[in-house]
C-alpha cells in the first residue's frame, strides 16, 4: 500500500515535471545577444505577457532583457514594474520618449563602433 503511494506520487511528479518543461521551453525565447521589447498598453495581453516574460526572467530560462516601453499601463501597473526593475537588472521601464532617446544612442554606438 505504501509503495503504491509512493510510486503514485512520484508519477505524478514526473509528470508535472514533462509539463513544465514543455512548457518552459515553448515560451523561451530565441537564445543570442539582444533583448526583448515589449510595448505594454495596459491590456490584458500586454499585461499576460509581462507576466509571462518576468517569469522566464526569475526562473533563470532567459538572459535576454526585458525593455517595456510604457503605452498606456496605469499608475498601479508602473508602479509594480518599477518596484521589478529596481529589484532586477534583467528588467528597465521606458516612456515611448526614453525608449527612443536609448534606441538613438544604441545607433550611434554602433555608427562610431563604441
């Protein structure tokens, strides 16, 4: 009876173990150099993306950035992804003007080869 148990649970385990994996690795985003921008609006896919991509972030199955471009989120919204920014590195905020001020300098760095 209670190697039954046992093996039941560790069944059981495993599987949620292959989900898991499964689906780490179909919201993995393509490995290299670079992040990945997101132009949050404050809907609810933007918003489930965020999640979604923050989650990658913490459990370590990404290392590209996350640059989120301000769109529209509301107050609560900004507030919680600038209290995420200042506990990550992996994670900066941008109004639309900030985000294209840094894509001008990331331009003209690669223009001088800086």
């Amino acid at each position: 009876m209670v190697e039954t148990v046992i093996l039941s649970v560790l069944a059981a385990m495993g599987i949620v173990l292959i989900v898991w994996c499964i689906s780490g690795a179909l919201l993995l985003p393509a490995g290299g150099r670079g992040y990945s921008v997101l132009f949050a609006d404050g809907s609810e896919v933007s918003r489930r993306q965020i999640r979604a991509y923050l989650y990658l972030l913490r459990s370590g199955l990404s290392r590209l950035p996350l640059m989120v471009v301000d769109c529209g989120l509301s107050e609560g919204e900004l507030r919680a992804l600038r209290a995420a920014e200042a506990e990550s590195s992996e994670l900066r905020v941008f109004t639309p003007r900030e985000w294209e001020e840094y894509r001008e300098t990331e331009r003209e760095a690669r223009v001088f080869g800086a």
